[in-house]
C-alpha cells in the first residue's frame, strides 16, 4: 500500500498545501494509501444550511437535488455545497482498512458512522437511489475513504442507523452545551425546535439545573409544537432570529433585562448573528453551532454594539460528543420518540 498522510494531505488536489477541508479538489480514487479506511456507502446525512440551499436552489425538486449533489461529487471529489462550504456524515460498512491501521479496534463488515464532514471525506457516488428531503439524508450506492485523523462510531445495537446518523451529525451542538452549561445559567437555545436545538435543550435543562432558566425561541410552527412537547424550556418564544431588535427585546422581557448567560445558535439560515450577540449578557458564552453563521458578521457585529462576550465558533467535535448525544435518547423517552418518529 502507498504511505499517506495523517491529514490527508496526499489526497489535496486543489489548492496545492491546503489541507482537504478547504481545497476544491481532492483524490477521490477508491484505492486506499496505508492509513485510510475504504468504506462501502449507504446514506449521506447532508448538513442543514447546506441542504435547504440545495432545495431552495432546485425549488424541491427531487431529481435536481440528485443533479446537484453529483455534480458536486464529480467536481470536487467530496461532497461540500460551495455555496455553504459545509458537507453533513455518512453511514456506512468497512470494506478494506490499511495496513497501519491494523490495531485499531475495527474490521471489515463493520457498520460505522463518520465523524468528520463530508466535506472533507474522499467520496464517489455511483447512484443516488432516494431523497429524503424532510430529513436531510439521501440513500446512495457509493464509497468513500476516512484518514487517519478521521473518526467516527460505530453503530449501537439498540438505535434504527437513519435515526443513529441524525443524532450523531449533531452531536457537538449537546456536547458542548454540556460543557458550557452550569447551575443557575439562564439559557437561551436558538432554533430549539430542530434536532441540534432538541438535543441542547435537554443538555442545558439538565446542566441549568432548577434553579436555572432554559428559553426554547423557534421560527416555524412546527418548531414551536416540538419544543413544547419536549417539556424543557422554561419560556417558549417564537419569532425571528434574523430580526436582532426584535429578538432582543422578546430576550430583555423574558429575562427581567438580564440576558442570557449562555446562547446557543442552532439555525440553518444566514445573519442570525445580530440577533444572537443582543441576547447574550455581558461577559457571557455564545456559541455559534451554525454552518450558516458569518465569522465577519459576528466579530465585527459585536464590535459594532459594544458587547463584551465570548464568542465560540461550533466545533462539531468535542470529546465523547458521539456518547454525549446518543446518552440523550437513553435519558429522555420524549425526545427519543420524537426523534423516531421523524428519523425512522
């Protein structure tokens, strides 16, 4: 077997040095270096933001989201939405595992989920068999190759594996809110209702603990209906979160002018930043969990007002974030349900 790099680096076609996150084109030939793992594909967990571009581009259209998504491959060797940059996970059974990953506690037939995004995962599609388009997730017959660094999980037994990868894609949105969330905190969750959003409520109810305070804020209706059925938010407040004025003073009211102590931004939409920065009080934690969110936008936004606070770019990565968010649905029967009712 060829030698590789730990990074991945060997696969980098475009920019040449960059790593295979930001390049353009990388490797996507299926013949494995020594430290790679090949894996036989079933379904594509494709990101939020990176998703609702895809269908707003292609206006829902199924077959065009298909289009849109092998072009992408074929281009890039990966699948990241150049519009997003972001990419989503995969599932899927492990075919062929180099030779100097041999002690690693994994075989063929092995049935995994990346924890690494797809955009930067070598993969080749050689059909799309179904779109999902409510859940995000697309059925394919393809492979594709995880690096030394890459990590991932394999399945659990007791978890359907469509409903295991939705929760595991968000697994750093619960993860850090455990470690950021403490007793008595004030926690406002911004877009509760969807499954990153769920998954954070549970984490800052339990963390907040009862002398704390969980605010659940929603667009949609439907975001609202579910943060309402989960039982963990203390206030409820529905509105915009690209409106920051308007955002701030539902926060201001709900919290007697205090703010929030710790924010948590889940949305898939762009220039919620605003929005997020007002609500956090001074000296406070905001953690932009969101593909969509603006590193200009929220540096330059909180200069702009005068706020004072930490500002945490989402890592979708934090340690036993895949225990983390899988431990959820063992604690909390409600959301388990729920969670299977839209992912199984």
């Amino acid at each position: 077997m060829r030698e590789g790099n730990r990074f991945g680096l060997h696969r980098v076609i475009a920019p040449e040095g960059v790593l295979p996150q930001p390049a353009t084109r990388i490797d996507n030939t299926m013949e494995i270096y020594d430290n790679e793992i090949l894996i036989n594909v079933e379904t594509l967990n494709i990101d939020s933001a990176s998703f609702r571009q895809l269908k707003s581009v292609s206006a829902g259209d199924v077959e065009k989201i298909k289009s849109m998504i092998l072009e992408i491959v074929r281009e890039r060797g990966k699948m990241q939405n150049p519009v997003t940059g972001s990419g989503g996970m995969l599932i899927g059974t492990v075919a062929e595992v180099g030779s100097r990953l041999k002690d690693r506690d994994l075989k063929v037939g092995d049935k995994i989920v990346s924890l690494v995004s797809l955009s930067l995962t070598p993969l080749k599609i050689d059909q799309i068999t179904r779109v999902m388009a409510d859940i995000d997730q697309v059925h394919v017959e393809a492979q594709a190759i995880l690096f030394e660094s890459g990590i991932y999980a394999k399945l659990p037994d007791d978890v359907e594996e469509t409903l295991a990868l939705a929760v595991l894609d968000v697994a750093g949105a619960p993860a850090q809110t455990a470690k950021l969330v403490g007793p008595g905190d004030t926690v406002l969750i911004i877009g509760a209702g969807g499954k990153s959003g769920l998954l954070c409520l549970h984490e800052a109810k339990k963390r907040a603990g009862i002398s704390g305070t969980v605010i659940g804020m929603s667009h949609s209706d439907t975001g609202i209906g579910r943060v309402k059925r989960a039982g963990l938010a203390d206030i409820v407040i529905q509105g915009d979160a690209s409106k920051p004025v308007e955002l701030y003073d539902r926060v201001m009211e709900a919290t007697n002018g205090r703010l929030a102590d710790v924010v948590i931004n889940n949305v898939n939409i762009p220039n919620t930043e605003m929005g997020s920065i007002l609500s956090t009080r001074e000296n406070g934690v905001l953690y932009f969990f969101s593909m969509a969110t603006s590193f200009t936008k929220a540096a330059l936004g909180a200069e702009g007002v005068g706020k004072d606070i930490n500002m945490i770019i989402g890592n979708g990565y934090t340690k036993n974030h895949a225990d983390v968010a899988l431990q959820i649905l063992k604690e909390n029967p409600v959301l388990r349900e729920m969670f299977e009712e839209l992912y199984t």
